[in-house]
C-alpha cells in the first residue's frame, strides 16, 4: 500500500521550494510598459466580448478566446509577461540610478 507521511510531505514542500527559488520566479522584473497594458486590456475586452456574444461552430474557439482575455489581464495585473522575460525585450521605461 502507497501511503504519504509527513516526511515525503516535507521533503516535497522543501524540493519544490529549492526549484522555485532556483528559478528566481519571485525576482521577476516588471516588464510591461504603460502603453502596453492599455493595448492588452483593449484586446481582453475585445476577446471577452467575441466569446461572449458570438456563436461560433467549435465550442473551442471560444474557450480560447478566454483564455486570451484572462492571460492577457493577469500579464496587466501582474506587470509582467513571461514572453518578454524569455525574449529579453521590456516596454517599461528604465529608471536610471543617479
């Protein structure tokens, strides 16, 4: 019989929080500008508003159209987007240390 106990528990917790330290996730610099969260909310309503009013033939087509709409809000809320972050690039404008 598989059973958990307390000790595969912690060391689960302490391996996991060894990766997400490794990967400097919560070091994550704001990449995205002002301009460009007015362009992705713009596009999250229009994405929202397509899924929703519209009737499309494959159910899928709309289940994306919302994905989009709450990937793109999260990137707003958040103030970064993981593309950027791969790629490098940034629309934040730099704030230079006198």
């Amino acid at each position: 019989m598989n059973s958990f106990s307390y000790s595969n528990l912690m060391y689960l917790r302490i391996t996991l929080n060894k990766t997400y330290t490794n990967l400097n996730l919560y070091k994550m610099k704001k990449n995205v500008g002002n301009i460009d969260k007015v362009v992705r909310v713009i596009i999250a309503i229009v994405a929202t508003y397509f899924a929703y009013t519209r009737e499309f033939e494959s159910a899928w087509i709309a289940y994306l159209l919302w994905a989009v709409a709450i990937v793109m809000l999260l990137t707003v809320l958040m103030g970064r987007c993981g593309l950027y972050s791969v790629c490098g690039a940034s629309t934040c404008k730099v704030k230079e240390k006198e």
